[in-house]
C-alpha cells in the first residue's frame, strides 16, 4: 500500500485507534496465513478493493466489517466509497427515478472544477437524456 492517499487513510485508522485505546491488528494481503491473522478480531476494516470471494471469507470469519473505499452491494454490509463521481451518479439516479427534474447541485469550487466535466455529460449518458 504505497499509494499517499491509501496510507493517509491507514494511518488515521490507526491514529484513532490508539487514541482510544483499540488493540488493532493489520493484516496484509501478502501475509502468507492473512486470513488466519483475522479470526478473533471483533471487526475487521477493509481499506482498498477487495474480490468478491475475499469478501466471502472476510464476512463468513467476522460480521463486525466495514469497508472502506469500495462498494459493496449486499444490504447489510456497511461500506464508505470514496468514489465522488459514483456517489454523485447515485444520488442523482435516485432523485430522478422519484420524479425530481429540476435538480440543483452545490459544491464547493474545487469540487466543481472536477466533476462539472464527468457529471453532465456521464449523468445523461445514462439516462439517454
């Protein structure tokens, strides 16, 4: 995990953990027995992308689990994507289906300045609009 924002992520995990005194243990992917290092924990948090048979085991050692920057489509799994154009893609999916036509969007201007391109144009792609 050399990616800054994957160890940002990690470190404030972390970070938090310790300032509340939570007895946290990582595991890796490429630790040969990963699996076996999750068994006993009272939760587990998957930070990054995960196959669907990973996950499988993942909730078959422990059902305290929340995933972190991907989308899990089963209901009762928590998971938190950082996936702004999706989130967005989402969220206007849901307004139209109800009916709404007129929709406003704010966003700060950074915000804007990255997704106004994908947005308008992606958004009524989908929607053959």
């Amino acid at each position: 995990m050399k990616d800054s924002y994957y160890l940002s992520a990690r470190k404030g995990i972390e970070d938090f953990c310790i300032s509340q005194s939570i007895e946290l243990v990582r595991v890796f992917r490429n630790d040969s027995n990963y699996l076996d290092m999750l068994r006993g924990c009272d939760g587990i948090i998957c930070l990054g992308k995960f196959a669907q048979e990973e996950v499988k085991s993942f909730i078959e050692i422990c059902s305290n689990i929340v995933f972190l920057d991907m989308r899990v489509e089963q209901y009762n799994i928590t998971s938190l994507t950082m996936d702004f154009k999706q989130a967005v893609r989402d969220a206007l999916d849901y307004l139209y289906h109800l009916g709404h036509r007129k929709i406003d969007l704010w966003v700060v201007k950074s915000m804007w300045e990255i997704m106004s391109f994908w947005l308008i144009r992606d958004w009524k792609n989908t929607l053959h609009i």
